[in-house]
C-alpha cells in the first residue's frame, strides 16, 4: 500500500441530526457515492470491511482528549486472500489464528469459515449512500446506511487536523454528541441497543446529572439520575464572580459525570447553565475552563428557557398529556414581569395554571425527559405572563440531541 497519512475522525449515528443537516443543506455537495459493503464484526475488533471486491482493514492508532480517534489503513487485498493476508484480517478482529489455515481463501470460503452464523465473526451487509461536503476545511459526510435491513443514517467529520475536526463538529453544533466508530454503531443498530442520552444542569447550588435510555418503542427507561452539591455560586452574591474554588468543586464534579456518560454510552451530552452562571461577570471564562476540563460546552440559558423546560419536566414527569399543570392553593399575590422579560419567581405555595402545549414523552421530536430541570420546578415556579398565558413551543430546546 502506498504511504497514507492518518485522519482524525469523529462519528456519530441516529435517523436525526438537526440543524447539523440544515446547516449542511445549504452547502453545495462535493460528491455523492453509493457502496455495498460487507463489515466483519467481532467484540474488540478493527474496522474490518470488503468494499470494491477488496478486504480492507483499518486500525485504531489513537484516541486523543477530545474522544477524536485516528484510523490508519493497514491492509487492502483482493481475493482469494492468501493465508498470510487471512491471517491478518484474523488478527485485526483479535481472535485467534487456526492451523492448520488454507494457502487461500475466496471471500465465500473465508466467510464459511470464519463468519458463519453463532460464530466469533459477524458479517454484516451494509448499503450506503454517501454525501460529501466541506467544514471548515474538513471533510464532512451524511450518509443513509442500511445494514442487514437496518435503517439508519451517520454523520461523520474527518481531517489530518485534530482541532479543525473539533471545530467542524461544533459549527456543525453537534459539540454535545459523543464519537462513535463504525463498528460501534453497526453492531448496536443490528443488536437493537437501546440510545441513551446524558443532561447535565450546572446549577447555583448544585449539579444534576440524569441519563435516559430509549428502547426500540419509544419507550424511555432512566440509567442514573443524582445530584452533586458544589456551591457554584459561593460568594456570588458578594463579589459578582464564580470563585476559583467553587469553580473546581464544580469542573470536577462535571467531568466525572461526562466519564460516567461515556462508560454508559450516550449518544450525546446535553449541558446547561442557569442562573449563577447568567449572573457572573465571569460566566464565560467559567464555562470555557470547565470546557477545557471535561470537553463538554455549557449552554447558558435565559430564565425563560429554564422555566419552559422546568414545565416540560413537570408535565411529562407528571404523564400528563392535555389540560393544565395547577396548584390547589388559593391564588397568591405575585408580580409578574413585563411580556419579554425574565420572569419572576414566587415560591412552591403560589398557585399557577399552565396549558398543557409540549409534547408528550412519546413524541419522536424530544431526545429525553429533562428530569433535572423537574427539581427545579417543584421549587420554583415562573410567574411572568409569557410563561403562564402563553402556550409553549411544541419542540424541545435547541441544544438537546434528536
């Protein structure tokens, strides 16, 4: 094989990517390919695949901090394989070498023998559409995939620039989503692995960490859901600024949670912030450190956009599908903002009723129950006629995974 230079790629699978494929829709296409393919799927293998009548075979070099991980071609072959070539793609799939082994092998015969059904190897038939373009000087791919009658679409960034493949990512805003190799996606989409998904709430007082799981229904399941204190806001109130202490309380609670996300294989990691970090003159400067720490950008949201995904917690925590969220305690005395403002806040005693609007916890639309905002609505509640009288958007906020 001639010389090739390695690339870091990034990955991720799912059937919707959404403003990643508004904004790739407004780029003209460099290229659109179709392949049929075969994968060969083992538990630690490599990406180990038959395209073009040719066994080609790619391993994992590295990982680096950003989960970005560099592929490097190391065999492309036609048949019949000879057995020292067979016993390359073996090795690749890390399993064993049998002996005595054939001087050749057709692709028939090698996968006969090695990847019948019930055995170590997986083969599986993979048809996929590809369209390229280009991100910020990266190569960029939306790809309609069906393997063994699976649907299911991927979209992928790769360069030989690590850091102009994280910045794609992010103009692409999909900064949240975690990178998933292509033997990774296809073993999970044919063996039905439920998608999990990881929200993070950087509050005030403490953060929130909640992972929901999503089965081939529909149906969601929870995986963990805690809090950590961490008094991120310790001394906010006196000097207007998110202290060095708090703020490492604060990033390492965070990155053990993103360790624990990953261990649990999400497809994405939400991340929000509220009030301690809308109020701090620093808030920028925290949310990047934190992001140098763990990966992970923090999305600083206005109060009305707490409030919005406060209700929508409440509501589908509550499996309510039509009517009004309403207290039983009489109506209290409370100041409500000017329409466009921040609302106020009254204590868990007032009485509110909120239309019920948002949709349910089936809808396809919403990645997942935001239940750490929940908390947040059993303690608070919005007061402002925009959060009360109006009925909300029928879509779950911008930031969270499809």
């Amino acid at each position: 094989m001639a010389e090739i230079t390695p690339r870091w790629e990034w990955r991720s699978f799912g059937l919707r990517f959404g403003g990643a494929e508004e904004r790739l829709a407004r780029l003209a296409p460099s290229g659109v390919q179709e392949s049929d393919e075969i994968y060969l799927l083992s538990r630690a293998g490599e990406n180990v695949k038959v395209r073009d009548a040719l066994m080609d075979i790619k391993v994992l070099r590295e990982v680096n901090a950003d989960g970005l991980e560099q592929w490097t071609p190391v065999m492309k072959a036609g048949f019949p394989l000879q057995a020292a070539e067979a016993a390359k793609v073996l090795e690749a799939l890390k399993l064993p070498i049998p002996t005595p082994v054939r001087a050749s092998y057709t692709l028939d015969e090698f996968i006969e023998q090695f990847a019948a059904p019930g055995g170590a190897i997986r083969a599986v038939q993979v048809h996929k559409r590809r369209t390229r373009y280009t991100v910020g000087g990266c190569m960029a791919e939306l790809s309609e995939v069906v393997a063994n009658g699976k649907p299911t679409r991927t979209i992928a960034v790769e360069s030989e620039n690590a850091a102009g493949v994280m910045r794609a990512v992010r103009e692409l805003g999909l900064g949240g989503y975690t990178n998933t190799s292509y033997p990774r996606g296809l073993a999970s989409l044919i063996d039905d692995e439920p998608v999990r998904y990881a929200v993070i709430d950087a509050g005030t007082n403490s953060i929130k960490f909640h992972i929901g799981e999503r089965d081939v229904n529909g149906t969601w399941r929870t995986i963990v859901d805690r809090a950590e204190m961490t008094r991120l806001g310790e001394g906010l109130a006196q000097g207007g600024v998110i202290i060095d202490a708090a703020l490492e309380r604060t990033a390492a609670a965070i990155a053990a949670m993103v360790d624990e996300a990953k261990r649990h294989g999400v497809r994405a990691i939400a991340a929000v912030g509220t009030a301690g970090l809308r109020i701090a003159s620093n808030g920028n400067e925290v949310v990047a450190a934190i992001q140098a720490r763990t990966g992970v950008h923090i999305e600083v949201i206005p109060g009305e956009e707490e409030s919005r995904l406060a209700y929508v917690a409440a509501k589908a925590g509550l499996g309510l599908k039509q009517g009004s969220l309403a207290s039983s305690t009489p109506v209290a005395a409370v100041p409500s903002s000017p329409s466009g403002t921040t609302p106020s806040w009254t204590s868990a005693s007032a009485s509110m009723s909120v239309p019920c609007a948002t949709p349910n916890a089936s809808d396809s639309t919403a990645p997942f129950r935001p239940r750490c905002c929940a908390r947040r609505w059993r303690r608070l509640r919005p007061t402002s006629r925009a959060s009360t009288g109006a009925r909300f958007p029928t879509r779950w906020s911008r930031w969270a995974a499809r």
